[in-house]
C-alpha cells in the first residue's frame, strides 16, 4: 500500500509509534489526538507506524513512516526538526481522498464580521490559512463578499472573505458557512498557520508533563513567533 492509498474520513484513523525518545513518542501521541488519530499499540490492516530510526517496526502495519536524523531522498522518510505541517499533510494525505493540504484546527470562538453593509458576530468553527467555516444564525448566498475580523493572539487582522458553501442546519437555528479568503498578504498567512499550531501546542502542553513538552519540542521545527509566543505562556 502506498503513502496516497486512502480511507474514507469516516474510518477510525489508528497511528502506531515507536520511538527511542520517550519524551517523543508521548508528545506526538498527545498530537495525533488532537488532531483525530487514535494511538494503536498493534498492527493493523489500515494503520500508519510512525518508526524512529533505529525502532523495529514490526510486521502487520500497512505503512510505516520513518523519522530520524538521516537525510534521506524517500517520500516516506521525515528528518529532524520535524515540521508539523508536512507531517499532517502526510497523515492527511495517507487517511483521506482527497486530502486537506492546509493545516486546520476546530474552534469555538466569536468573530466579528461586516457583510451586506451591517456588523454581525458569528462563531469560527475550523480555521486554516485558506479560509474557515463559521455559523451564523442566518443564510448568504455563495460567492457573497464579507470582511472577518479575526484576532490572532496580540493583533487583529481584517480578511476580506467570500462565500465558498452554505449548509443550513435547522436544529441549531442556522448555517454553516464556508470561507475563502481573499488576496491574503504572505505574512497574514504566517500568522493564521502560527496561531494554528500554537493552538494546538497550547492544547498538548495541557495533556503531558512539562519536561515532556520542553524536551518533545526540541525535535521539531518551529517558526519564531510560535517559540516566542510558548515562551510568553509560560
């Protein structure tokens, strides 16, 4: 089976780990749950192993991915630092067809919007540097033109956004509502994939002990304003 082989989104998602480093392999299993996977300690027929170098993988895993400090031309080989956004992008691209190639994370929080000449405050349900989906208690049509207003830790930013999809849901009094964003600048766009993967740093952080997160940290690769922001939650 190859690494783009994919299951429906609704099949349970089970990641093997076998780490040297134990500090890793609790850290990547406190990640991989928040982002949907269930963490297997036994092979089976629709299971990823994520295998540090020197880890016996064992047989019975559909795929194993290796991680590891040799630089190394295969697609299923990821050196150290580790970057968090590849490797969702290939559990991703291994799970589901077609696959997300953006980083996205489910939130629950208020935005304020300026649609059809009228502020309006809404609730951001998923987020990624291309767009999100909000609820809103009224429908737009697509292709519909907004500004969202979204904050972004210490800065607030105004994304001109248009109307991808609607799904109305009549049990929860509204729509759901998928955004594309708009002629987004490169550093905007920064700052949306820093603010997801702090997010979800700042939800494993909760889950594990503490030198467990400083040491599991070390093995990946992190911009910046990601570091300087964990520093400021200390």
């Amino acid at each position: 089976m190859g690494i783009l082989n994919s299951t429906s989104r609704r099949e349970r998602k089970f990641v093997g780990l076998a780490t040297r480093s134990e500090a890793l392999g609790i850290f990547l299993g406190a990640l991989l749950e928040e982002w949907g996977h269930q963490i297997s300690d036994t092979p089976a027929p629709s299971a990823l192993l994520l295998a540090e170098e020197g880890c016996i993988a064992g047989k019975g895993w559909a795929e194993v991915l290796r991680i590891g400090s040799t630089d190394n031309e295969e697609r299923n080989t990821f050196v150290f630092p580790l970057s968090l956004e590849r490797l969702w992008r290939t559990l991703e691209a291994y799970f589901f067809k077609p696959s997300r190639c953006h980083l996205r994370i489910n939130l629950d929080l208020n935005v304020k919007l300026k649609v059809r000449n009228r502020a309006v405050t809404a609730t951001l349900i998923n987020l990624s540097d291309l767009g999100c989906r909000i609820h809103l208690p009224f429908e737009l049509i697509k292709e519909e033109e907004m500004l969202l207003q979204l904050r972004l830790r210490n800065r607030t930013v105004l994304l001109q956004s248009k109307v991808s999809y609607v799904s109305s849901n009549h049990e929860v009094n509204g729509s759901q509502i998928g955004l594309q964003f708009q002629r987004i600048a490169p550093e905007i766009g920064q700052q949306v994939r820093d603010f997801i993967i702090i997010d979800y740093l700042s939800r494993v952080r909760k889950k594990i002990p503490g030198w467990v997160f400083s040491e599991g940290l070390t093995f990946f690769s992190l911009s910046p304003g990601v570091l300087g922001a964990l520093r400021e939650d200390i």
